[in-house]
C-alpha cells in the first residue's frame, strides 16, 4: 500500500530512541523526510546517519523540548531547512516516577513540563504549517493515563491531558482538514522500558510475569508495531480518522483478565 507519504516533512519529538526512532525510520522506508527533534545529539545522528546512508532524508534538530522557546526554534528550523511541514508526532517524554507520596508540588509541575507542555508548544508553533499543508498531529500516549500504575502521578496525569488535548485539537482544527489522534502503547520494549525492568532484583521474572498478562501471543509489542500504526495514520489512507484513541497493545488493557 503506497501511504503518498514521499516528501512529507514529518517532525518527530523523541526521536533519537526507543519508539520515536522506530516512527523515524518507518517514515524515511515510505520516502517522507522525518525531522528528529531530541536532546540526545549523538543518538539522533546516529539515526540520521543510517538514513541518509540508506538513501533517506532525514533532519536532526537538538534541543531539550521542556523549554517553550526550544519548541518554536524547532519549528522554525525544520521549516527553514525544508520549506514545509507536513504532519507532527509529539513522542518525547518518560515515565520519571513523580507520585503523590513521595513527590512534591514542584516536582509534579516539572513532570508535566517534560511530558505534556511541550505537545502543546509543538502543535501551537507548527500550526501556521500544519494549515498550510492540510496535515495530521499524532500524539504518543500511554496505557497508564487509562488504567494507572501508582506512583507516578505526574506522567500519568499527563498522558490524561494528552489524550484530552488529541479530541480538543481535533475538534478545533476541522476547518483546517487537519486530523488529530493519539497512539497509546503498553508494554513496549525501549531502552526507558529496559531501564525500568533493571530496577527489580530479577528483571526477568518481572518481565516473564508482565508478558504473562498479555492476551495476543504473551509478548511485548514492538516498536516497529507502534510506527506502523503512527505513520499509517499521518498517511492520506487514513483520511477521515480524527480524534481516535488507538491502543496498540496486544489486548493489553481492555480485554478480559480471564484470558491470560
């Protein structure tokens, strides 16, 4: 299937690792131009590299998003470079642990600086572009803005207000045909997610127990499942797909305990 994807400038938060890089390299397979905008210089040119080894595009933008004008300079830059901007993932962001208890009022506030304010900032300035060129907001979100997990009051509560924003934008942009949805994986192998198991005194049987309760075949899903659905939905073949919630998880969250 042919997503008439080629030549689309399509911005890509987070994009130097873990999901963000897998969204990167599907679109520079469909023959977009992916424009990575991470804080980790050395492993977005790594990614870079690769593509335009392979004969891709691909352009690299270094900033730390938790600053508003990063967000803008972001933009301008990739309009700059490319004259034009296509579609915008808003991917960047990690589950950084800030609960109730054990957190604070400022701490939770800086969480939702590095997980949430920056979708905003993003979407605010590529927006006079976004019109320009009819295009689509993919927002990254995650399974415990639905079901919780205790202890991270911060990135979850942000997850909650990207999926909000995803139907308000959504809702918003209709004039301007701009399609608007949200991607929310579970269990997703990523560097962040392997950082996680380390914790636990035996990272395998917690993961051996996690995959254990994942109804479609046990196993994790990947990060090239999570690109296939983001980039078919920036695609025009999935032209009047607006202000959905996509879980990508296996069954993960809305199927039947019973069943594991």
């Amino acid at each position: 299937m042919d997503l008439q994807l080629k030549d689309k400038v399509i911005i890509v938060t987070g994009g130097a690792k873990g999901i963000g890089e897998a969204i990167v390299r599907t679109c520079g397979a469909e023959g977009a131009i992916p424009v990575i905008v991470d804080r980790d210089a050395e492993a977005g040119k790594r990614v870079q590299t690769e593509l335009q080894n392979a004969g891709a595009t691909c352009g690299l933008i270094t900033v730390d998003l938790s600053i508003p004008e990063s967000c803008q300079q972001s933009v301008e830059k990739a309009e700059e470079k490319f004259g034009h901007i296509d579609a915008l993932v808003n991917n960047a962001g990690r589950n950084d642990k800030v609960g109730l208890e054990d957190g604070s009022p400022a701490d939770y506030v800086a969480s939702l600086h590095r997980n949430l304010v920056h979708y905003y900032s993003m979407a605010h300035y590529s927006l006079p572009h976004l019109k320009r060129s009819r295009g689509a907001i993919i927002n990254i979100a995650s399974k415990t803005a639905v079901t919780g997990q205790g202890g991270t009051s911060g990135y979850a509560s942000a997850k909650g207000g990207v999926m909000a924003l995803t139907r308000e934008w959504a809702a918003e942009l209709l004039p301007y045909g701009i399609r608007v949805n949200t991607v929310i994986p579970a269990e997703v192998m990523t560097p962040l997610y392997r950082d996680w198991l380390d914790t636990f005194p035996n990272p395998q049987e917690k993961l051996k127990t996690i995959l254990s309760k994942i109804p479609l075949e046990n196993r994790m899903t990947t990060v090239e499942e999570i690109a296939a659905m983001t980039v078919f939905l920036l695609s025009a073949r999935s032209s009047h797909t607006t202000g959905q919630h996509l879980f990508v998880d296996g069954g993960y969250v809305h199927l039947d305990r019973a069943l594991t």
